[in-house]
C-alpha cells in the first residue's frame, strides 16, 4: 500500500469538498446572512487539509491496487462528513456531537435531522444540508471519477468499494465514462423535478432543496413539518415519481436513454420493485381505511406518499406514520428492510439482493427434493455465480448482525428493545426512520448518536469497505493484495 497515493487522491476529494462549499457561501453573502463567515472558515479548513494532503502525497502511478482503492473510499467516508459537520457547529446551530449526526446523515442520505426548527436555521444551512444529501446521494466517489481528472484503473477500484449492489455496474466499458453517464442522468432528473415543482407553485428555493432530497433520495426538507407543509397534492405526486426513479437504477436509465425504454420494462428487478410498490400501497390504503376510518382517496394519498418515501429510504412525510395501525407499520418496515434497486441512491439491502435471497431458498428446497440435480440461481435469464451467491448472503447476515449489535449499545444506552432494533436497521439502511421514543433523533443520548453515525457510514460502504480496513493486515505495506 502506497500512503503517498492515497494522502494525493484525498486531497482532491478534499478540494471537491472546498468547491462545494462555495455554494451556500456565496448564497449567504447573496442573502447577507451572518453564517458566510461560519462557510468561509470551513472552506479554509476544508482546503488547508487537502494543501497538507497534496504536499505529503504523490500520485506516482495511475492506478490503485484493490487495498488502495478501498483506503480512499472508506478514508473519504470519514473524514468528509466530518467537515461537512462544521457549518453547523461553527454558526453555533448544533452541539459537536449533534453536528457530527446531522452532516454523516446527510452525506449517507439517511435524512434523519436533529435540528429541531428549521425556521430559526439560515437558508444557506438549509441550503448545505441538502447539498450534502446531493453529493453523497449518487457518491462522492462517482461525482470526483466523473468531474475531475481520472486516477487511471485505480478509479474501479474506488468505484466497487463505494458500489451500491450485488454487482458490478458498468453501463459503458471504461470507468470514467460510466461515472459520466451516471452523473449526466442524475443531473438531468434533478434538473427536471426542481422544474417541475417550480410549476407546481413552490419557490425557487424549496424545489431547488426539495428536488435534491428526492432525487437523492436523502429526507432533509426546507420546513420542520416537511412534504406535508406544502399542502399540495400535485407536489407529493411529483414527489412520489422522482422519489421512485431515484430509488431505481440509474444505469438502466441511462441503457435506456441509449437504447430504448424497453430495456427498463424487461429488467426484473425494476418490475419486481414497483411490483412490490403497488403491493404494498394498496394494503397500507385498505389498513388505513378500514382502522382509521380514512377516506379511500386519503388513504391512497397518504400510502403512496409514504410507502415510496420510505422503501427509496428517502424519508420526507406528509404524516406521522408512528401512529398509523401496527400493520401498516410492519408493511412500512418490511420496505424499509428491503429498500431501492442496485445502483440508485437509496439504501436498504437493495431488491436484487432480496430476489437473490429469494431465489436461493427456492434452489436449496430444490436441493433437498432432488438430490442429484443441480440448481442454479438465474436472473436476467442468466445464472448468477456462486461468488455472487454467496457475497449476498454473506451481506445478509452481517447487514442483520451488526443491527443488532448497535441495537445492544441502544438498549443498554436506555431505548426499548424493539426501538432500539428498529433503529439500528433504519440506520444500516440509511433510511432515516424509526419508531416509538427514537421517531424524533434529537431526543436520543450522545452515545446512541454516535453509533448511529457509524451504522450510517457502514450502511453506506455496504459494509465489505469498512470491515476489510480492519483487517490487521489491511495497512501493511508489503501485502500482496
């Protein structure tokens, strides 16, 4: 492992990090607010930490090897969230630990606030949060692979370490391309729902704000009552669609702009997530009707409002779920637990993982009735390898495990058990959602919240990133790996 290589790759992520900054800092010296000095002084951290980097560093070949790559993705997942958390305790808005909670949330799109009114909070900080629920939303990686100077085949490695799926995705063969692709469609909704919602009657600044939370599929809102502030049902529908399309995957999008929509109409895992969707909307709407004495058309509203907010793991409400019928909430947690599609930017375990899981169980039941056959795990009309196989089931396992292991730390930390449960699922999937005493974050003990920041960044490495860093051999610099 090269130190050199990875201080130089740091410090341009940490000069991406100076640039972006410069939004809500030339916004609030626009606005006059107070907090562009608050901006000013971290964007002066922000670069003196990559000047340091860059001095130390070297980028002296162009490639990385597979520990290097994965070193600057999980290095980069630390440290970035920690400046992003300044704003907020600079400007004296958040406590240390508060504000280390709100800016990992962001940058993971977890979109759970612990910023209690929004209404005493500038617009420029509103303005940062949403941001950084933008940048971290498709990656910081992938952003960095597409708008700056490549790192040679050193950028797949940083790529799979940040990927979100079972697979690799790649839409076109070279790497940058593919971040370029994938960048260039998640400019285009972006650009497309901050239109929309402008015609739907919000102001420029909620749909610039709203739009990068939903296509992000991050939560932060503008006011303290989110979605349900804006009293408008052509809002929530337009909210609803994009929020859907970035829990989808944003490489198919882009083979279909390419090459046609019915690539997105033959993928098995697009239909099987909007299959479930629908599934699960109708039984939330019937439940809601029938126990609440809703009426049908609020019921639907407010069900398919809520169930696309939470399986994209986006988080924006337009009610409060945690007093809707037990079974509504079971159907919430079951798409919590299962989540978007490979290559969005939503959490969860992802569908094409659950089809898998699904999948496997049918060829072990296989196994057992026929002894002698040989049963394969098919998707896309394809076999999957037992690599693949494998490497979800394995994520299965200590995706449940290290929730509960956080839920133990809750628990004894002074939540019940079920919440404490719940929120330690919401926070591997970057969900943002809990229950009971844990629906309102700001509530929670420091040590809880620090644990959920690191559920968070763990969620969002898809756990392999952060668990191959502690391996003792990982940063010996004569391994051969």
């Amino acid at each position: 492992m090269n130190l050199k290589v990875i201080a130089y790759v740091l410090s341009q992520l940490q000069f991406a990090v100076t640039l972006s900054l410069g939004v809500p800092f030339i916004m609030a010296l626009y606005w006059g607010e107070a907090c562009a000095m608050d901006f000013a002084g971290t964007m002066l951290i922000s670069f003196g930490v990559g000047v340091a980097l860059s001095n130390y560093g070297e980028l002296e070949h162009d490639s990385l090897t597979i520990r290097e790559g994965i070193a600057v993705t999980g290095i980069a997942w630390f440290i970035i969230p920690l400046l992003a958390s300044l704003p907020f305790l600079a400007g004296h808005y958040l406590n240390p630990i508060d504000s280390i909670f709100e800016g990992v949330s962001g940058l993971t799109c977890t979109g759970a606030s612990v910023i209690q009114n929004l209404d005493v909070v500038p617009r420029s900080i509103v303005l940062w949060r949403s941001i950084t629920h933008w940048v971290g939303g498709l990656g910081i990686i992938v952003i960095y692979i597409a708008m700056f100077p490549q790192t040679g085949s050193g950028a797949a490695k940083m790529f799979n370490a940040e990927g979100a799926g079972p697979t690799e995705m790649r839409v076109v063969p070279r790497m940058k391309s593919t971040a370029n692709a994938l960048l260039l469609m998640y400019v285009f909704f972006s650009v497309i729902l901050t239109t929309l919602l402008l015609l739907c009657g919000t102001s420029l600044f909620d749909a610039v704000n709203l739009a990068m939370s939903a296509i992000a599929t991050g939560g932060f809102a503008t006011t303290n009552g989110s979605a349900a502030d804006f009293h408008s049902l052509p809002v929530e529908l337009v909210l609803i669609v994009f929020m859907l399309i970035g829990g989808g995957n944003f490489g198919l999008y882009f083979l279909a702009f390419k090459k046609g929509y019915r690539h997105i109409i033959r993928d098995t895992e697009f239909r099987v997530y909007l299959a479930i969707y629908a599934v699960v909307t109708i039984l939330v709407t019937l439940n809601l009707h029938d126990d609440m004495g809703w009426q049908m058309g609020d019921a639907l509203r407010g069900a398919a409002f809520q169930i696309s907010s939470i399986m994209t793991t986006t988080g924006l409400s337009t009610y409060n779920f945690d007093e809707w019928p037990a079974f509504s909430q079971f159907c919430i947690i079951l798409v919590m637990l299962m989540g978007g599609c490979g290559g969005s930017t939503s959490g969860g375990m992802k569908v094409s993982r659950v089809i898998i899981l699904w999948k496997m169980v049918g060829t072990i039941i296989q196994e057992k009735l026929h002894p002698n056959s040989i049963a394969r795990v098919t998707m896309e009309s394809q076999s999957q390898s037992s690599t693949v196989v494998y490497r979800v089931a394995r994520f299965f396992f200590l995706y449940v495990m290290i929730a509960l292991l956080a839920a133990c730390v809750f628990n004894f930390d002074g939540l019940p058990v079920v919440d404490s449960i719940l929120l330690g699922l919401s926070c591997m999937g970057n969900a943002g959602v809990a229950f009971g005493v844990a629906y309102t974050f700001y509530d929670l003990p420091d040590v809880t919240k620090l644990v959920c920041c690191l559920c968070m960044i763990i969620g969002r490495l898809e756990i392999f990133t952060f668990l191959a860093m502690l391996q003792p051999g990982f940063w010996k610099r004569n391994s051969n790996w």
